[in-house]
C-alpha cells in the first residue's frame, strides 16, 4: 500500500473544495452547463406552434328530390369528430368526412370551371341543389375554409355571401339562422398551443437521457 503524504492529501483535498465553490458560483450567477443548454435548444427544435379550433361541425344533409340536396340541421361537435351526414331518398345514410367533403367540393369546382361567370365577368358563385354546394357552403365548408391552405374555399363562399343567398342551402330560415350560431362557436374555438414533435426515442439532455422512462 502507497503511503500518502499529509501535504499530498491537503492538497487533494482544496481541489475538491474549490471544484465545489466554482460550480455553486457558476449555478449563482445564472450560467447554465453546456449541456443543459443544449438540452433547451433541442426541445425548441422539436416544438411548434399550431392554431387549432377544438370544435367542429356535424352537417346534416338530405336528398328532397333525385339529385337535390337541403341541409336539415348543424351542431357544434368536437373537432375530431366533424362530419357531414347525408340521407338519401332511397333511405341510405352515408358519413363525409371532412377530406372527403374538400375531395366533392374541389371536385365541383374542377367541374364547374368558368361556368358561373357572366358577361360582364362577375362571379355569382354556384347556385345548384347537389351535394357538393350543401358541403360548400354550408358548415363544412366554413369549417375547412378556415384552414389557411384553404383559403380557396372562402373566396368562392365570400362570393355567394355578398349574394345574400346562404339561406338557400338550408331547409328554413330557423334551420340557417341556428347554423350561424353553430359557426360562431367554432370561431370562438380557436386555440393556439405548443406541440412538441421529437421522435420516440431520441436522445435529450446532458446524459443523453431517451424519451421513454423505464418501469422500477
């Protein structure tokens, strides 16, 4: 066994005092440990903003003749569960998912071209009875108009509002005037929160400590 020098030890011993005093005076002053640093940049990197609505809406629509749709009735749902339900003459009831509402409507669109626009090369929107006009302009449509990749949408709305025929699309006046109710709830919905996107599994922290925490 090496014997150790009193002065040896005394020495050994000031560094392990003056290593603790610098880390207290470093943690005092405010100043954070490389990897503690790099641990927050990370987490910025992985995390983003969204705007969201939490609520949505369920549009419920019906065939009056071959071809010929009205909307009976909007309520307020949650966004995930936002939907349009259609009935059918022939008693068949069909679910349209928001995507596949945006897949009839840019349809519609496709089809329709140029043919709504006058002589005097005014746009009047589209005044049909199908279905795609009731997910259009009614609460589906306002629903994904506010979508901002979807603002497409809303010019072709914002034209038949300025016609005042909204109403149209709906099977009574009580029946619209309780849509734009539902509307302005889904306006109010609107949030914005942080989402942090880091794979499962990756390496955060100074230890490169991995999302998942192990069971004791």
């Amino acid at each position: 066994m090496t014997p150790i020098r009193k002065g040896s030890f005394i020495r050994r011993a000031k560094d392990i005092t003056i290593s603790s005093t610098l880390a207290l005076a470093l943690l005092a002053s405010g100043m954070t440990l490389p990897g503690c640093s790099d641990q927050q940049d990370d987490e910025a990197a992985y995390s983003y903003e969204e705007t969201v609505d939490t609520k949505g809406i369920r549009s419920h629509i019906k065939e009056i003749k071959p071809g010929e749709f009205e909307i009976t009735d909007e309520e307020t749902v949650p966004a995930e569960r936002a939907e349009a339900i259609v009935t059918y003459l022939d008693g068949r009831v069909e679910t349209i998912s928001p995507v596949a509402a945006k897949a009839l409507i840019d349809e519609e669109i496709k089809n329709a071209g140029d043919s709504t626009v006058t002589d005097n090369g005014r746009h009047y929107g589209y005044h049909r009875r199908g279905l795609s006009s009731m997910l259009l302009y009614g609460g589906m449509g306002y629903m994904l108009g506010r979508n901002m990749n979807n603002g497409y949408i809303n010019s072709y709305r914002e034209r038949e509002s300025q016609n005042g025929t909204f109403g149209r699309y709906y099977s009574s006046p009580s029946t619209y005037q309780k849509s734009q109710s539902v509307h302005n709830d889904v306006r109010a919905s609107r949030t914005t929160r942080t989402v942090n996107s880091r794979p499962s599994g990756g390496r955060s922290g100074f230890f490169g400590r991995s999302g998942a925490r192990s069971g004791g």
